[in-house]
C-alpha cells in the first residue's frame, strides 16, 4: 500500500507536501500532537479545505470544520482510530460539508510518531462489524495483503490457528473487493456431513433424494455476484473435493438430482487451521484442488505472537459490550494479567473473556477477580483462573513517567511501549497528581 510504504521511506526532514501529493488516494500526515503537517489535494477536497490553509491545522479542524483542538481523547476521531490502528467509520458532523460525512479512516504511525491517515468517504458500517482491530506489524501486514488481493478475483485460502479471526479476515476482503455490493455467504464444513454439504452447496431438484419436495438453490447460487466463504474446507470429505474443484475450474454447478450445468459468478475465500499440505501427502486432501485453493494463501498469526494487539482487542470489545465505556481504562493489574496469558483460543478466546468479565463487572472497572482463564498448562507456568505469575508495579506511575519521558512526552509512542493503548495511557495520565 502505497502510504504504508511512505510512512516506512520518511526521512527525519522529508520534503512532506511533494512525498504526500505522490500517495494516489486521500492522504494526511499528522504529527504526536494531532497537529497537521501535510495534506495531499483528494483528502483537502474530500473534507472542503483549501490546501494551502492545512498547515498546522488540529485534526479537529480537520475533519469537522470547526476550529480549536479535541475536547479530550473520546472526541477525537484521530484518537479513536489510532487506537484500534486499523479502518475506522464514524459519523463525522463537518458543518464546511453542510452535514455528516461517513469516514474510512485507517492510521499507521511510524516510529517518530507521525501519523499517516488514508481517508475514504463511503457508506456507514458498524464499526463493530466492519473492522479488523489491531495495531500491531503483524496486523498492519495482513490487512495490507488482505486490500492488495480484494480488488482482484483471486481465489484465497485463509490459514491459521482455530480462532485467530479468519471469517472476520473474510469479511473484511469482501468489504474491500469489487463485490462488495453481493452477498458474503459463509458456509462451514466442520458442521456438515458429506450429503449435507453437497447439498448446501450445490442446491437439488424436487425429488432429488427422501424429503426433497421442493427445488433449493445451492450457496453457489446464494453467492452470485459476491463472495462464498468456505470455512474449514479441510474438513471437507475427498468425495466432495472433486466436486467443489470442478466447479472452481468451470464456474459451472449442477443441483442434486438435476441434469443442467448451471453457470455460477462467484468468488471463493477458503480457510482451515489444518495443514492442508501435509493431508495431501497422507492422502486426505486433493492435490490439485490444494494447489487451485492456495492461489492467494494468507497466514493469520495468533494471538500469542501480536501481543501489541490484545489491549487493543480487549479495549474494543469492552466499547461494543452492554458496559460500554463505563468498564474503561483497563487497570495495570487487569493489563498485567492479560498480557501474561497465552490465549490458546486466540482471539475468539480474549473475546468470550472480555465478555464475561464485562458482565461480572456490573457497568463498573474490570478487577482482576472479573477475569477468568480455562486451566492451561504452558511450559513451566500454569495459568488458571485469572491468577499467573506476574512482576509487580508493570504500569506503575514511575514506569508510565519513565517512558514518556525517553519518548520525548509523545504519548503514541509511549503508549506503544508500554503495550497499552493511548486511550488508556490517558486515562492513567488523568490519575497522576502532578502530571
């Protein structure tokens, strides 16, 4: 992507208004303060500025019109995406546009705190449902693959640990694809037998077998125009393999008990978190279909090895819990425990903990005795219940000061450091007396 690949190439004194016009989509760059530095002419356009008034503007004034800065962290539009670090949607009021204005806003910070924002005015979304939240390298590489390969029609084979977010991955991907006005249908092999999968996914004529009394289309059909998504089709029986790759290879399909050859336009994403590789060398996968599936294969890290994004995820899910805001900022001991734990159920996992943590809190602050982990046992550690070893003092007000200072007072980059999220290191800022 092309700003990703600016925000890497920046030099300590770039030459910033020549390398932004270069980004070929609406692009601002801003400093650790929210100040603007640089704009190029689609994002002024986009949001009704004149170019040569930006320099210096605060993100407020950017992206509503109204002058002056942000009232604090939970106004600001810049803040809030940062901290998921991923597309973000709002409803933004900018009265130089006469009303509200849907937002894609997508942030990448590099490693002296510039800001770099792609902007892209579309339709409202949930954000809850439309974003892949993390900010770690890891994630910032996935959805920079992910958005290459969606405009295309490449056939992709999502991999990676049960849990790690793969129907979200495709989701995003059709989002982003030129079908994005079709249907994502979603069809889970784990679940169904091999009759049940056939018919699912290929439909079947009136009397094709005992209870067919009716004609049904397949999810072949369903997807036209859009995306099937093919969860763990490593599950899938041989029999069936055969006959999914022959509708891949001719875009044709015939329903159960039919005699037509029905032409099909729709994409396939598939995903499983088996090595596909080594059933075809047992003999459990098709060679062929393997290699016609991998076209585009994308493996999805787990969790255990983003740990950068587990607040973020934590942060978000407690903001589209019943809780809200009110079960924010995560504590340092509630932080320490997360981040100690190795979440062998990825982020599926963080998510049923957040959740149910969020339910015990009550609409108040998540404590440690909120969080529970199943019993795990991980080299020489064991993790049950919530308690695991942990030091002492990790967010401690002389640590949080520690790095802010070595960071110069930016409070992204010490954020960073710390593992937490801006949002969070503000609020414990909030609590220092003398800060």
């Amino acid at each position: 992507m092309a700003s990703l690949e600016f925000m890497r190439s920046m030099s300590s004194t770039p030459d910033l208004d020549s390398l932004v016009a270069l980004v070929p989509r609406p692009f601002a760059l801003f400093d650790a303060e929210h100040r603007l530095l640089a704009a190029n002419q689609l994002a002024a356009d986009l949001l009704g500025h004149a170019l040569e008034d930006l320099a210096g503007m605060p993100c407020k004034h950017f992206f509503t019109g109204l002058a002056g800065a942000c009232d604090g962290p939970e106004s600001c539009s810049l803040h809030r995406a940062l901290i998921h670090g991923s597309r973000l949607i709002e409803n933004i009021q900018n009265d130089r546009l006469g009303g509200p204005l849907s937002l894609h806003l997508r942030v990448i910070q590099n490693q002296a705190g510039y800001l770099g924002v792609l902007l892209e005015a579309g339709n409202s979304m949930p954000a809850a449902e439309s974003q892949l939240v993390g900010r770690s390298e890891a994630m910032q590489n996935l959805m920079t693959m992910i958005e290459r390969v969606a405009p295309t029609q490449a056939t992709v084979l999502l991999l990676g640990e049960s849990g790690v977010g793969k129907e979200r991955a495709a989701d995003h991907l059709h989002r982003h694809s030129r079908r994005v006005s079709g249907p994502l249908v979603v069809v889970d092999c784990s679940t169904l037998g091999e009759n049940l999968i056939e018919a699912e996914l290929f439909g079947y004529e009136k009397g094709a077998f005992t209870g067919a009394d009716r004609r049904k289309i397949g999810l072949f059909e369903a997807a036209e125009g859009g995306t099937l998504f093919i969860d763990e089709v490593g599950e899938m029986p041989l029999a069936m393999q055969s006959k999914l790759l022959r509708a891949l290879e001719t875009s044709r399909i015939r329903r159960l008990g039919g005699t037509d050859y029905i032409a099909v336009d729709a994409r396939v994403i598939a995903a499983t978190h088996r090595d596909l590789a080594a059933m075809v060398q047992q003999g459990q996968f098709r060679e062929d279909l393997f290699y016609r599936l991998s076209a585009f294969p994308i493996q999805i890290p787990p969790l255990r090895e983003r740990p950068d994004d587990i607040l973020a995820l934590a942060e978000h899910f407690l903001q589209h819990s019943e809780a809200g805001d009110a079960a924010l900022p995560l504590g340092p001991e509630v932080c320490e425990m997360l981040l100690g734990y190795q979440f062998p159920g990825n982020v599926r996992e963080l998510k049923n903990i957040i959740s149910r943590a969020a339910i015990l809190a009550d609409n108040g602050p998540l404590r440690p005795e909120h969080i529970a982990f199943q019993a795990v046992r991980r080299g020489d550690i064991d993790i049950s219940a919530g308690r695991i070893p942990r030091s002492r003092n990790r967010l401690s007000t002389e640590r949080i000061l520690a790095v802010l200072q070595a960071c110069d007072g930016h409070r992204s980059e010490a954020a960073r450091q710390l593992g937490i999220s801006e949002r969070t290191l503000y609020r414990h800022l909030q609590k220092i007396p003398e800060y």
